[in-house]
C-alpha cells in the first residue's frame, strides 16, 4: 500500500498543479467559458449532466468492449495462419497494414451500409481499428521464438500443433499482452470515430454523439466532461488487460512483475 501511494504521489501532485494553473489562467486571462471553460466548470456539467454521461459511457464501452473482443479473437487467429507458412504471410500480411491506414471516418459510411446504424457498426468500426497491433504483435512473438527450442521440438519429433500450443504461443504471450494494451486504447477511440457517423440509431446515445450535440449547442463544458468519460472508458480497457497480463505473466516473465 506505502509503495502503490509513493507511486501515485507524483502524478497526483502534477495533476492537482496543471489544474490549478488551469483554473486561474482562464479566470485571470478572462477566457471565455464557450472556447476553453474552467476545470469547476466542467465538474459542474459532469455534475448536472452525470445520467447522460454514464448512459452514454456504457454504450461506447459497450462497443469498444465487443470491438476489442472480436479484435483478440480474430487477431490470434490470424496471426497462427499467417505463421504457419512463410507463402501466407509475404501474401496476406502486407493487406493487413490496411487496417492501419485506413481513415475509420471515411469508411463509416459504408459500415452503416453494411451492417446498419448502431451499435452494430459501431462494433465494426472498433474492430478494425484495433485489429492490426493485435496480428502484428503475435505475429512477431511467434517469430522471435529461440531457435534452439525450435530445433529441440522437431528433433523430439513434436507434431505442429503441439509446437504451436507448447511453445509459440506461450513464447508470444508477453507480444500479444502488448499488442493487446494497444488495441484497448484504439478500441474506444474507434468506437467514438464510428459513432460520429453510425451512432444515430434507436440505441442509447455513445460519448461521440454526446460530443457532437455539445459542440453544436456550444456546450465546452459538457464536450470536455465526454471526453474525459472517453478517456476513463479508455483507461478502464487498458487497465483490465494490464492487469491480466500482469496476473498471467508474473510467475515466468520479467514483464507481468
């Protein structure tokens, strides 16, 4: 408890300064509230408008979560393809930088063609941003394994999938966790993308219609409280997984202590 509290001390103290600074700049500058409002401001409106704001918190979790999963899954799995032939990786792998690229703004659209408005595209749109570093991480994992216990399997005559279940994947498990921390962060970020276009449906306000309706009725106040939401939806996400990866790591690898 003494070591967590000698941790959290500094940037507690940071954070109690910059807002402080904060406070009194835009009351000593005579800031409007409508272009940058004060941090008692924005308590405030989180304050007033707690209901909206954790309704709409779960529905982008909602999402970000379902995103999130589908990105593990799918990301695992095709990262266990794309290792088991050379041939499949220098083909399919470079298509996968796509989902890296590829502005989620521009094809919302399509996916509320394709699946509908809501949450269902919402999904969609948190999938694919987080798809990527989840394939790539894996995938590199299960390439650094040492050779001599590659070499030590095949000369045991150890069958593929015992090779890839006994020692490829428990060896890019600290690479998945990693790509995994990445992905949780892009998951929500997707989610909010995605519900700036497909969000409008008969489901729950997300944050990003949230922010919208703010920015139109020039609420600062408010937008600032929604992505402050976003951001503990962000940190809820990252901090399960470090967390897991933590419990699951820590007995053999220097990265979960």
């Amino acid at each position: 408890m003494k070591t967590a509290l000698l941790r959290a001390l500094p940037p507690t103290a940071a954070l109690i300064i910059l807002l402080g600074l904060w406070e009194g700049l835009t009351h000593l500058l005579s800031i409007p509230a409508w272009l940058v409002p004060p941090p008692s401001a924005i308590a405030t409106a989180a304050s007033r408008d707690a209901a909206p704001l954790l309704s709409a918190a779960l529905t982008t979790g909602r999402s970000a979560l379902l995103g999130f999963g589908l990105s593990a899954g799918v990301g695992v799995l095709a990262a266990v393809l794309l290792s088991s032939s050379r041939l499949l990786e220098r083909a399919f792998y470079p298509y996968t930088l796509f989902l890296q690229t590829v502005p989620i703004i521009a094809i919302a659209p399509l996916l509320v063609l394709w699946f509908g408005p809501g949450t269902r595209a919402v999904t969609a749109s948190s999938f694919i941003v987080s798809l990527f570093p989840v394939i790539a991480n894996t995938l590199s994992g299960m390439r650094s394994v040492d050779p001599a216990l590659r070499d030590m399997f095949q000369l045991y005559g150890a069958r593929r999938l015992a090779t890839l279940w006994k020692l490829e994947l428990p060896a890019a498990m600290p690479h998945l966790f990693t790509g995994l921390r990445v992905a949780s962060g892009l998951a929500v970020i997707g989610a909010i993308g995605g519900e700036f276009v497909a969000g409008f449906s008969e489901d729950a306000a997300g944050l990003g219609i949230l922010v919208l309706s703010a920015y139109r009725q020039l609420r600062t106040d408010l937008l600032f409280a929604a992505v402050l939401a976003a951001s503990v939806v962000g940190l809820a996400l990252f901090g399960a997984v470090s967390q897991a990866g933590s419990r699951l790591l820590r007995r053999w690898h220097p990265s979960g202590s």
